[in-house]
C-alpha cells in the first residue's frame, strides 16, 4: 500500500525472513495457515503458551547480534498466537513501550502491524485490548493506524464504534472509506450506504476497485437504476475503467434493477467473459421468464469455448421447470449426474421440485422428491418446504406427516422459519389447526408470513374466536397485519362458508390504513353471495365504481357470482356485458351462475359464445359446463364437452372425472358414468359419492351397494354424503334390511353420528315400504328436530299408501316450515282428490292463494339434433304443436289397444272424465315425448328431463308407449330416473 513508510516496508522484509528461519518455524507456523481457527482463551492452554513465550524469549537472546529491536517487536507482532493470557499481552506491551517512545513512529507502526495480524487472524478481543492500550499510553492515532483499527471495528460489526472513530479521523484515506462503507454494505444497510459514497467524492477522495463494486451492490439490492447510471456515469467521467469484477458488479446492477437491454450491450462489448459473465446473463433472462434469450446465451457460451459449471446447469434446469417442461429439465438432470464434476446437488434437484410443484405438478414434484432421497442427496430448507406445499396441495396428510419426521430428525428442520411456516399452512389447509398452532408455536423466530398462515387456518377451519384472539397477540407483539394478512381471513371464512365472519374481518380492516385489492373485495363479494347480502354487495359494488378498480378480472367474476348467488342473475349478465375485456375468468363466472342459477340452456349457449370470442375454455368451464349438461339431460351437449376435454388434455383433475361420472349418470348413460370411473386414474372419494348417487337414482339399488363395499375396502373413509347417498338408493329400491345396516354402520364402525339427511332417508325408506309404525318410532327417536325433507318423505310416502291421516299430520309441519312450498300444498290436495273430498282439496288450493303460494308449471325438456326443446304443460305454442297433437291422438288410440287406462285421479279438478282426461294429455313430459318421437328416426332412444315428479298417468302411459314404439325412454324427475323398454320401469313401479 502506498502509504505504508518505508521502515515499515523494511520490517515486512526482515518479517518473512524471521517466519522463514529454522528457529522460528514452530512460531510462525499458525500465521502461514489460512483456515486456523481462532484459539480460545482458556486456563488449560497456559502451560503450553507459556512455553511458547520462553521459546520466543530464547530465540530472542540466542540472535540479538543479527537483528536489532524494530525487528523484534515485528517478531512478537507475529506471535500473538502464543498469547493466551492478559499477563502476556501486558508483557508485549510493556515491551513496546520501553523499547520505543509512544509517539515514535517505530511505536505507531508496531502497534498498527499487531492490530493487523490481530484482524487477519481474528484475535479481535486482543484487538480491543490493544486499541484501550492505544488511548491509556497516549498513542498518537496516525492515518495508518486509524486506518488499521477502523478495519477492526468494521470487521467485528461495532457500527457505533466505527462510526465515531472515522468521524473523528482527521484524514480519511480511500482505505478508510472502503472500511466503512464496506461495513454498511455488508450490513445491508444500503441507503447509507451510497449517502457515504457521494460524501467521499464530495472530499475529493477517488473511488478505487474495491469502492465501486459495493456501491454497484447496494444500487442491484435497492433495485435503484437511476443512481446505479449516475455512479456509472461518473466512473466513466473520471477516466475510470475498471477491473473484470467492478465489471461484473455493474452488470449486476443493470440486471437486477431489470435493464436487460443495457446489460446485453454491456456484456456483448466485455473482452473478458468467463463462466461467472456468462452465468449472471443465463440466469437473468431464466429468472425474468425470457427462456428463449436465456438458451441463446447458453448455446453461446459453449460455442465460445466457456465450459458451463453447475450453477449454469442450474439455471438452465430451473428455466425448463419454471416453463413447465418438465421433459427438458428431467434431462438436463439425468445429463448433470452422467457428469463426475457436475453432480445434481441440492439447488439442482429443488429446482425440479419446487417447478413442478408451482406448476401444479404436486405428484410429479414428490415423485422428483423420492429419486433425490434415493440419490442420498441431503434436502434444504427450501426443498422441504416445496415438498410439504406439495403435499398441501394435495391434502396428503400421511405424506406430509411423514416429511415432518424427517425434518425433525434431520438437524431439526423444523425449527427452520421456511420450513416451520410451510408446515404451519399445511397443518392448517389440512383442517387441523391445533397442531398448526402448536408448529406455529415452535417458530422461534416468526416472521409476517407466520402469523399469516395461522391466521388463515384458523379462518379456513371457521374458528372465529382464535383468530379474534391471534390477532391481538399478533398486534401486541409489535407485528402489523398487512393485505395479505386480512385477505386470508376475509378468504378463509368465505372459503369455510362463514360469510357472516368474512364480512366482519372485511369491516375490520376498512378501520385500518390499509386499502383492500382486489383479492379483498372478491372475497368480500363471495361472502355477501354465501350470507345473500345483496345490500352489502351492492355497497362493495359502489365502492369498486368510485375507485375505479379493474373489473376485467376476479373483481369482475366476484360481482357475476354475488348478484347470481342472491338471486339477482339478471343483475350479474349487466355486469357481464358491460365488461370491455373478457378473460377466461369473467366467462366461467357468467357460465357457472347460469348453470347454477337453473338457466342450463342459457349457460351452454354462453360456452358457445365464449369459443366464438377466441378464449379457450379452461378446466373450471368444463365443471361448470358439465353440471348444466347433466340438469338438462343434454347427453349430445356433455358428449362434445367430454371430447374437448379429451381433446385439449383438460382430464388431468379429478374435478373433470368427478363431473363427467355426474354428467353421464344424471342423462341417463349409467353404463358411461360406470366406465369412466374405472378409468381414472386416482380415485378420491367425491368419485366414489358421486357413483353410489348415480346408482341410487337410477333405481339400482345393489349396484349402489356393491360400490359402497368396494369402498370400504380402499383407504378412503366414507362421509356422511356417502352415507346419504347410499341410504337414498337403498330407499328408492326397497332396500330395507340393507337400509338397517348402513345406518347402524354409521354409528357403530365410523362414528358418525346421523343428520337430518340420513333420518330423511330412513323415514322415505320405511314409509314407502308401508312400514309406518317403525317410521313414526324412528322419528320420536330421532335426537334432532325433523325438517322439511323428513316430513316431505313422509308425505310423499302417503300418496303412494293414500294414507290421508298421517298425510294431514305430516302436512302440518310442512306448511309451517316450508309456506311457500308449492309442492306440499299440491300433494295433499292430489290426497284428498284421489280419497273424492273436493271440498277440503278446495279448501288446500284457496290455502295457497291466500298464502301467495304459486305453483311452478310442469315443464319437460328433450334435446333432438343439438338443440334443447322444452315443453310447459297445456302448451300451444311449440311451432310442430299441430304435429305433436296429431301424434299424442295416435299414441292414446294405440296404447289403449294393449291396456292403458287414463289415471284421473291425477287431475285435481273436480271436472267430467273426459275433461280429466283431455287434460292429462297436456302433460309436459306427454308433450316431450311426442315431439321426439315425430323428430327422430325409429329405434332412436329418448332422453326427457322434468323439472317436477312424474305423475301416475304419464309414468303408465309412457310404459305402453315404449312397448308400441318399440323405444327405449329415458325420463329423469326431480325425484329420480325411469327406464321404460317394452312396457316395463326399471323402477319396478316402486317410485
């Protein structure tokens, strides 16, 4: 160094001859090893360093006539690491101060090489020692030394310290600008760390090599491009050029603060590339996405003779798996271990983890997972907390059970805040929060993303009063809810359909400062939709309006799905069509509220539509597709849709699977529904549901059943919709004895308790089979208070029995629960009609007009060449309706040929027969029929849906139908499915 004296040279010199001579090997030995680690000062080493001393002092005496003193205090500089003791250090100096005078510059120099070696060797406690030495005798503080002991306190991070001794300097060389500004950079305080910067230019002190790196550093961390180009611009403005690593740090720096552009010319004018040049580009355009740029460059850096290293492979693998070609990174592995020095480690391996897993791959990303543990390569935090986001997705508890082991066993990395907060939220989703909490609890040091995750599972999991109070604790301890805190509560509740608790945290935070996105208020428009809050919606709605949110996107989707979900569909289709820009989101919100919102024709033609505007359906529009299918029996609709699905491998969720069995099975395809159950892949238990309800409503009662035992038989568990489903097809097949069992089995194997669901099904089971003292027993029995499906099953039970007193009873309730349910009020008039007292019939009809009850017309629907045809009862105005009487003439002259006999009881009018019978041929379903049979070729099956249950005189006409028209019908009610070949019901007439 420059300003080093020239004695100072000197004693350099006669230093390297002292470490080199065969009497002081021993001593100089430690100094010459760059990994010795620092000695502990301990009682059990002083024998041994007081040996040392006596070497050094015998060695001292045996060469006094070939070096004088200077040397020896350069000697003794050097041997600190025999100084173990407060004792010897006093000694050291004493020595120096009775050799020398304190303002000597002998003295300054001496003192400034031990502070030195103290600093290399990090002996810093003897350091400060030295440094209370310095002030107690008076030693004048010169550049070199301030210099020295600045270094010191930079290097043991006293901040306070070292700020006060350079402001005290009374010269600051560029040495002591690189220390304290090499001190703020490490610490990651980078503000303060350009303002030293431009206040050592404004002294007229010119940067050197090691200054403008750490500038450039903090400019690349501050992602501060402006003042990163007027640092550069000075650089070059001084004539300043650089050396390959100021190079690289300015690279850096136009890379980071996203200058891709700059950074590629720099680059492209550098003479000296090497590995590390290349790496900083190829990782760039992988990590911004551009993975095109980011091959050219690998290509290029091999074509230029530039070997790639594994961080190069890295970056190339983590491109690949980030893009989601998985292939491609899958080789640049299996190419990585065909290589002895570029072996997959742990960074190669989590890359094609944690790709997988956020490119919803969570299967692949364990299966990946699986072949790095075999490969015996120790996973990182990072790679375990992919792995259990993996398992989280996938709600895996075993599997992540199992990975939580393995963290505690292995160095306990669970302690690890990545890794504890990813078991946190996995615990959490996983609907157990008690151990979310207790892992929560075990994060010593939490972070936001902490107390976020539990927070959310407490919302997911619907605990209002621990979130309540985790959020106090959370604001005591000094930590600030941010956005994503309250959009995982409003989010969660709204997830866990506690839309009332939503809305409170929702209100919670408008106290705040904190403004909501768009996350909030498509969290806060979800739960107004689940608490039917159209007031509160509404006011939400005003609040994006005046704040001119962007609506093309979940904001938008959020208003369809409110409006719909309070009943208001016409007010969510204005939302729709006002919307400029229409995403894939924005389309699957206006499909899936008309298919739920019961306009299924509506909601197919929207799918149509949203082909023709260029935006490809995704998975969410084909589940929300498929339902609309399966309400109108659309069988040639569902097919297109299962062939797109095929077509554009959308079939790689079980939602899709799940709602192609539900498709086929509600249109009647039961034989389809049970194929594609066998395909899949991975059943889960919603399939299994979803089969057994197929089943049930098709009449098949024991298919129903021989599902449910294989079941029984996977890992799954049965829930109580497996049971409702299973009890409901037992029920409609008579199943009673099966019936018994099963909800026996609920109780005694799985312990679930019934609900109201289940009594429902055991009441319509028994009372249908005319077993009405076990079905009154049941219900005094039950532990709950009977709602309107039981007694609904019970009434039901009564029209096939014409029970009229138990009719009356169970009619009772039901007016009181349901008084705007049309159906109850119909069904015991059809009672009393059928048992001839018209007058209380009368008296139930004028019960409904004055209650304001009306009754929804009966309505049919057939779909014929791709186009849904829907027919009202006692309608005229179907353009083929002259046709369609022609053909209901013939059919009443041919069926009653081979025995049909009109059912008038069905008709509650108190009217002649022939009027009675008139109006049964006006029946929708009657209609439906007609129609297709004059729309369609011969032998062509028949497919009709009714909104309404059958009546007796259709379900017997439409048997006598199928046998002259040699048809196979079709016909599925709100109740269940009919199969009608050869004049016989699959139903057994047991419906």
């Amino acid at each position: 160094m420059s300003t080093i004296s020239l004695s100072h040279s000197n004693n350099l010199i006669i230093m390297m001859i002292v470490a080199s001579s065969p009497h002081h090997s021993h001593s100089s030995s430690s100094f010459l090893h760059p990994n010795r680690k620092k000695r502990q000062l301990s009682a059990s080493s002083t024998l041994t360093d007081f040996s040392k001393v006596k070497k050094v002092e015998k060695a001292k005496t045996e060469t006094h006539q070939t070096f004088d003193d200077s040397v020896w205090y350069t000697k003794e500089a050097l041997c600190i690491s025999s100084l173990t003791t407060n004792k010897h250090i006093d000694g050291l100096l004493h020595s120096l101060e009775d050799k020398t005078h304190p303002h000597n510059d002998q003295c300054t120099e001496n003192y400034a090489l031990i502070l030195q070696n103290c600093r290399k060797l990090d002996y810093l406690e003897l350091g400060l020692q030295i440094h209370g030495r310095l002030v107690v005798s008076g030693v004048e503080l010169c550049s070199f030394l301030s210099c020295q002991l600045l270094e010191l306190y930079c290097k043991l991070g006293y901040i306070d310290s070292a700020r006060q001794l350079f402001n005290n300097m009374s010269q600051r060389n560029v040495f002591s600008w690189t220390s304290i500004i090499g001190l703020y950079c490490g610490l990651g305080d980078y503000e303060e760390t350009i303002k030293l910067f431009y206040l050592m230019i404004e002294e007229g002190v010119r940067p050197d090599h090691f200054v403008f790196p750490k500038i450039y550093k903090a400019c690349s961390e501050l992602k501060n491009y402006e003042i990163g180009k007027e640092v550069y611009d000075y650089m070059l403005s001084i004539g300043f050029e650089g050396n390959p690593f100021v190079k690289k740090s300015i690279l850096d720096m136009f890379i980071k603060c996203g200058k891709m552009d700059i950074a590629k010319r720099m680059f492209d004018k550098m003479q000296f590339k090497d590995v590390v040049t290349w790496n900083m580009m190829v990782s760039a355009y992988a990590s911004m996405g551009d993975f095109e740029q980011a091959l050219y460059h690998f290509e290029s850096m091999k074509s230029a003779g530039v070997k790639p290293d594994r961080i190069t492979w890295n970056s190339i693998l983590t491109g690949y798996a980030q893009n989601g070609q998985f292939e491609e990174a899958s080789n640049c592995l299996f190419e990585m271990s065909g290589s002895q020095n570029l072996k997959p480690n742990v960074v190669s391996w989590t890359a094609l983890i944690a790709g997988n897993e956020q490119n919803g791959c969570s299967l692949q990303a364990l299966d990946v997972f699986r072949k790095m543990v075999i490969e015996r390569v120790k996973p990182n935090s990072i790679t375990i907390a992919s792995v259990i986001s993996a398992c989280t997705n996938l709600t895996l508890l075993r599997h992540g059970k199992e990975i939580h082991g393995y963290c505690i066993k292995a160095e306990r990395l669970d302690l690890d805040v990545l890794v504890g907060n990813s078991l946190v939220d996995f615990y959490a989703k996983c609907r157990n929060p008690e151990v979310a909490r207790r892992n929560f609890d075990l994060i010593k040091q939490k972070d936001l993303v902490s107390w976020n995750a539990m927070l959310a599972g407490y919302a997911l999991r619907g605990c209002r009063e621990e979130a309540l109070e985790l959020l106090d604790v959370m604001k005591m301890q000094g930590v600030k809810p941010d956005i994503i805190t309250w959009n995982g509560l409003v989010t969660g509740y709204t997830q866990s359909r506690d839309g009332k608790t939503a809305l409170e945290f929702f209100y919670k935070m408008r106290q705040t400062d904190i403004y909501p996105n768009t996350i909030t208020i498509s969290g806060a428009l979800a739960a107004c939709a689940l608490t039917n809050d159209l007031k509160s919606g509404k006011d939400i709605h005003g609040f994006v309006i005046r704040n001119q949110m962007e609506l093309s996107t979940g904001v938008g989707s959020a208003l369809i799905s409110m409006y719909s979900g309070c009943g208001q569909l016409r007010l969510g289709l204005s939302v729709f069509k006002e919307l400029s820009t229409r995403d894939v989101v924005i389309w699957n919100s206006i499909v899936a509220a008309c298919a739920q919102g019961g306009q299924g024709i509506n909601a197919l033609n929207l799918l149509t539509d949203m082909k023709l505007s260029n935006v490809e359906p995704d998975t969410v529009t084909m589940v929300s597709a498929l339902p609309a299918c399966a309400r109108l029996a659309a069988l040639r609709q569902g097919k297109e849709i299962h062939q797109y699905i095929l077509r554009h491998g959308l079939d790689t969720c079980n939602f899709i699977w799940n709602s192609l069995i539900d498709m086929y099975g509600r249109c009647g395809e039961i034989r389809k529904a049970r194929k594609i159950f066998n395909m899949m892949p991975q059943r889960d238990l919603v399939s299994w549901n979803t089969l057994i309800s197929c089943y049930g409503m098709h009449g098949f009662g024991m298919d129903a059943v021989n599902v449910f035992l294989r079941l029984r038989a996977t890992d799954l568990i049965p829930n109580h919709f497996t049971f409702t489903n299973l009890l409901s097809a037992c029920s409609h097949s008579g199943l009673i004895d099966e019936g018994w069992e099963y909800f026996e089995m609920m109780k005694s194997e799985y312990k679930i308790e019934p609900a109201v669901e289940q009594y429902a099904c055991m009441v319509d089971l028994l009372a249908r089979a005319g077993q009405f003292d076990e079905t009154m027993k049941l219900l005094k029995e039950m532990p709950i208070e009977p709602n309107a499906a039981v007694w609904g099953s019970l009434l039901g039970a009564c029209r096939i029995h014409s029970n009229l007193k138990l009719a009356e009873y169970a009619a009772g309730y039901l007016f009181d629960l349901e008084p705007q349910n049309s159906g109850n009020y119909i069904l015991l008039a059809n009672i009393y009609s059928v048992a001839g007292r018209w007058e209380d019939a009368a008296r139930i009809r004028q019960l409904m007009k004055d209650r304001g009850v009306t009754k929804p017309p009966g309505c049919s629907w057939i779909e014929v060449k791709r186009t849904v045809h829907s027919f009202i009862v006692g309608d005229t105005t179907h353009p083929l309706m002259h046709d369609i009487s022609a053909k209901m003439e013939s059919l009443y002259s041919d069926i009653k040929k081979i025995g049909y006999v009109p059912d008038t009881n069905f008709v509650l009018q108190d009217v002649g027969e022939d009027e009675k019978e008139f109006s049964l041929c006006g029946h929708s379903e009657k209609l439906a029929i007609a129609f297709g049979l004059i729309s369609t070729p011969a032998g062509t099956p028949l497919r009709i849906i009714k909104n309404l249950r059958v009546c007796g005189d259709c379900h017997s006409a439409t048997k006598f139908i199928s046998q002259v028209e040699k048809r196979e019908i079709t016909m599925r009610d709100s109740y269940r499915f009919h199969h009608f070949v050869d004049g016989v019901c699959s139903c057994g007439d047991y419906w």
